[in-house]
C-alpha cells in the first residue's frame, strides 16, 4: 500500500458544518427560536407592567413548551419548516388531476 500524498497548497479549503447542517439553536431551526424568544419576551414584558410579576412568569414558561415543540419537529423532520411552507404556499394538490 502507498501512503496518501500530501495535499497540495491552495487547492484545500475546510468546509463549515453549516453548508451541509442545519444551524440550530438549543434545538431549534434558529429563526423559529430566535422568534418564539422575543415574542415570549415581549409578552411577559407586556405582563409584568400591566398584571405584575407572578402573571409575567406565564409565557416564559409558554417559551419552554412551545421550544419543546420546535425541537420535537425539529428531530421528527430537520426541514419541517420548509415542507409545511411550501404546501401553505405553492399548493401542490391542486396541480395535479389524481388524487
């Protein structure tokens, strides 16, 4: 056996996890996360000056569930995302006669 040659300069270049993975945050697509976060923020902001501070616990607590559920879909399907707006978007039912 022959041992491999060494790689030339120049003609290697490393590849980022992000071109072929998707970015997740805590296991979630990042935007969805990202998102989810502030509106939960905000709603607890909106809480904590009108209710007071035990109501403002609410929709952090609403983050947390509604984070599980991203990253269940996220582990059932890494694009779910994408599929479900694509067939809100493009309707592909009604292109075909079959079905």
């Amino acid at each position: 056996m022959t041992a491999s040659s060494p790689l030339i300069e120049g003609y290697e270049a490393p590849i980022h996890r992000a071109l072929w993975e998707r970015i997740l945050t805590l296991g979630a697509p990042r935007m969805w996360a990202a998102v989810w976060l502030a509106l939960c923020l905000y709603t607890a902001l909106l809480f904590l000056t009108v209710l007071g501070a035990r109501w403002a616990l609410l929709p952090l607590v609403t983050w947390a569930l509604g984070q599980g559920v991203l990253v269940l879909l996220t582990q059932f399907d890494v694009f779910f995302d994408d599929i479900a707006i694509a067939q809100l978007t493009r309707r592909y039912r009604a292109l075909y006669e079959a079905g």
